[in-house]
C-alpha cells in the first residue's frame, strides 16, 4: 500500500536547493529534478534565513497538460542575542507549482491546506511524459511531449528617438511591449522587426535578451516602418506581435504635430484651466498651451499657465426672455407674432453641439388675436426639441492671430420637420421650417451670459455660417421668418467658447 504524507507535516528529510534545476533537451532520457527556485519560494513564504529548504511532490499532469506538484517550504531564523535568547524561529509554507517540458516553473500559488501527497507517486501521459517521486524528490523524464512556444506580445508601442553623435544625427525607434504573461519569466529572447512600407530601405531587425523594450536603429528618414515582435522560451517561438505603423519623423516634428492637435480649433465649448505644474525649491514649472487666462494665447514651448480643456462635468442650461423685452417672429411679409416671455431649457452635447433645446413663449398674439400651440395655454408658443450646432460667423485677422466670431445654429433633428408649430384665432395654422443662427458670446468664462437673435423685416442676422448656405426660418408658404429675442442662458457650470488659434 502506498505511503502518504499530509501537505500540512513537511517531512523530517528536507532538500537544501542551491541552483535551479538542471534542464536537457525535450526528448531528454536523463531525469529532470523538480524544484521551486528560491525567488518564488521566498514569494510564498516570506522568509528566507541561510537559503529555504523545500520538498517536492510531483502530483500529475495539469489542465494544459504541463507536470504540476506540490513544495514544501522551510527556513529556520535564529534569535539575537540576550533578548532573542539564542532562540530560532522556524518558517513553513506549501506551493502549488506547474513546470515546463524542462523543469523550469510556469506558474506557482500557494497550495491548498490538506492536500495529501504520495511519496512513491507515478504517471505517464500519452506522449510518454514521465512524472514521478522517489527518494524525497520529484522527478520528469520527458517523451515527445507537446512543446508550446509563448504567445504572440501584445500591446505593442515604438516611438522615435533623435540621437546626436559628434555632428552625426541618427534616428532610432524605442519598441516596447506586453510579453505573454504565462510565460514571460520563461522567455529567453525577443526579436524586433522593423520593415519599411513601399520603400526600398533595408530591413532592420534587433534581438534582445528576455525583457519587454529594445532599440531599432538606424531610421530611413520620412519613412514608415511596421513593427513586430516574437518572443521565444525553451519551448519555441512565437507568431509575430500585431503589426503597428510608425513614421521616423523627428521629435521636433512630433512635438509640433503633438501641439497643433492639442490645441483647440475653434469654436468649441470648453474652459480654459490652470496647467499642471510641478515645484522644484521655489520655482513652479506650467506644463500649459496658453500664456492668457483666455487661452488666447499660446505658449510655443508649452510652459504656459494655462491649457484649454473640453470636458465640461454639468451640461445643462436654462434660458430666460430679458426684462422689458419681447419676442418677434417677423416675416418678409410684415407679419408678426409677438410674445411677452420666454423660458427654455437645452443641454450641451459635444465640442461643437448642443441638443434638446425647448423654448416656450407667453403671451403670444398677431395682429390682436391670441396664437397657440396645440395642447397648451391660450398664448403659449413652444419649439420642437432642437439640435444646435457650433460655428464660424466670420473671422478676422488681428494683431497677427485670426479671431473667430462662433455663433448657434438651431434646427430640428436631423434638420427635417418643423421648428415650430401654432395657430392663431381665426387664422390657418402656421408652420415654422428651417433653422436660426444666434451669435455666441466667445472669450469670457460665464455661468451666465446673453444670448441675443436679430432680424430686420424678416430677414435674419446673421443668416449663415461663414461660407456656407443660408440657415433662415420660413413659414409653409415660403415665407422668409425672422426671430427677434434677447436672453439670460444660465449654465450649470462656467463654460465658455474659445475663439482663437
């Protein structure tokens, strides 16, 4: 009957390991000792006093096929001194441990409490992979058993590096990447290939040591490189990493090309903030785009104290008619419709956008009789849900800097169906189609601020987007419709619109 001890009493004989494993060839006839090196043996125990002893059961073949077993851990600190009384403190633990075709450990955890061991323990796969204990150890002669080289590295980056030797300028890529987590502390090589695309330069390739970076170089200038990399082990290589594209500019022109897209392009909705900075004795570093609290100007070195930021945390703004002004809806035709109030609601949706806009008017009447959207108050005129759109009125050049004057287009979804909708007493109902443009306040921070549409018999001002079609209202009979209305938006929080380069 075979012999088994408790993973919970480490044997009386333990082993002391001085160096790995010895590892031969795959299809090696000489046995392969099992051991956890002492790194990960101090990982589970935590103790290492004059090097860990250890124990070794082989258990069977894992999931993945790979040799598997259990070390039992042990080290032995002594006390210091009068106080320590000369006394030593003894350290055990257990490991679960998955070996590789050559002895070498895949992965390890600490073992489960009550596991049983068998010391005389034995087993064969069907490869003719051999496991086995004997004398205190565990054991592998290995058959034909089925090599898997690593993964292919993932998360591939390589960025351009200038390098200055003597008057020569050189360009190198700085590659770095994820190797298969399995199995990196197995890898015994990485290689990188840099092959330029639709160009004649020459292929370059760099082989390194287990790791996760290395260095290519030379660079073709103004060429573009695919990169890859493969990792190998013991085991194989493997499939090339994903390809990724990567252009030899210089850094100059990175950082140029880095800094025009950091800075905004106007309009757009935003704030402008304090820069990150850093404090070296009594100096503070900014780390901004922007010299002005405006962000109107621009810092080329990136050391203002400013820097322009596009995420706005509350979206939400209110809209209220000016005291002692009215709402006109006047057609070329010299119709109207006024109204004595106003309240509206909407939200900002992206950089240039905003969306589900309403606006109620009050007291609403054309030539003395009351006017009406169907189902609300005598008086009341509401706008369907609008979508709006940021952009240029026109532009002008000052001082060196082109200056944008933004302004709101609103328009229904999808800019199709009808603005608005109302009838007045004893009159055919009236149908409002198109859109209006509002100038937008640019350069200041505010919770607040005035937004005002104008017209002038009919005829709206602005009418369009600097360059672009006219984005007028006109009634169902193609009547050119224009709004007159002066309002208090209230943000929920401080926003404002850039309007410089």
């Amino acid at each position: 009957m075979s012999r088994k001890v408790s993973l919970g009493a480490v044997a009386a004989v333990l082993i002391s390991i001085g160096a790995l494993a010895q590892a031969g060839s795959a299809a090696a006839s000489t046995p392969i000792r099992l051991v956890l090196a002492q790194g990960p043996a101090f990982a589970i125990l935590g103790h290492s006093c004059g090097g860990i002893q250890e124990k070794v059961y082989a258990t069977g073949f894992a999931a993945d096929g790979y040799p598997q077993g259990v070390a039992l851990l042990e080290t032995s600190c002594g006390g210091s001194g009068r106080g320590g009384g000369y006394k030593s403190t003894k350290y055990t633990g257990s490991a679960s441990v998955v070996w590789s075709w050559y002895g070498e450990t895949r992965s390890y955890a600490k073992a489960e409490p009550g596991t049983e061991l068998n010391p005389t323990f034995s087993a064969e796969d069907s490869h003719h992979d051999h496991i086995y204990n004997s004398a205190g150890s565990a054991y592998l002669e290995t058959g034909e058993p089925p090599l898997q080289p690593p993964a292919a590295p993932t998360n591939v980056t390589a960025y351009v590096q200038e390098i200055e030797n003597g008057e020569q300028v050189t360009l190198r890529l700085q590659v770095g990447w994820t190797p298969d987590p399995e199995t990196a502390a197995l890898i015994s090589s990485s290689k990188i290939v840099a092959t330029p695309v639709g160009s004649s330069a020459p292929v370059l390739e760099t082989t390194i040591g287990g790791g996760s970076g290395g260095l290519v170089a030379p660079l073709e200038r103004r060429t573009t490189y695919s990169i890859t990399v493969t990792s190998t082990d013991a085991e194989g290589t493997s499939q090339a990493s994903t390809p990724i594209e990567v252009s030899s500019v210089t850094p100059e022109e990175e950082a140029e090309k880095h800094q025009e897209e950091l800075e905004p392009k106007p309009p757009e909705f935003g704030r402008c903030v304090k820069a990150q900075s850093s404090k070296e004795g009594k100096i503070t570093y900014y780390y901004g785009g922007y010299t002005s609290a405006g962000c109107e100007l621009t810092s080329p070195t990136h050391t203002g104290k400013y820097e322009w930021t596009g995420e706005i945390a509350k979206k939400g703004f209110t809209t209220a008619i000016k005291p002692l002004t009215k709402v006109t809806l006047e057609g070329t035709g010299k119709g109207k419709l006024t109204c004595t109030g106003e309240s509206g609601s909407g939200e900002i949706t992206g950089a240039k956008s905003v969306g589900s806009v309403v606006m109620t008017f009050t007291g609403c009447e054309s030539a003395g009789a009351r006017c009406t959207t169907g189902g609300l108050n005598e008086g009341e005129v509401r706008t369907a849900g609008l979508e709006g759109a940021l952009g240029t009125e026109r532009e002008v050049e000052k001082e060196g800097k082109e200056i944008f004057y933004p302004a709101l287009d609103l328009f229904p979804p999808g800019k199709s169906g009808p603005v608005a909708e109302y009838t007045c007493a004893g009159s055919e109902p009236t149908t409002l189609s198109g859109s209006v443009l509002v100038p937008e306040p640019s350069g200041k921070k505010h919770l607040a601020g005035t937004l005002k549409w104008s017209q002038s018999a009919g005829l709206q001002k602005p009418e369009s987007f600097e360059g672009g079609p006219r984005d007028v209202l006109s009634s169902q009979i193609g009547e050119q419709i224009g709004l007159s209305l002066s309002v208090t938006q209230t943000n929920e929080e401080t926003v404002e619109i850039n309007r410089t380069v």
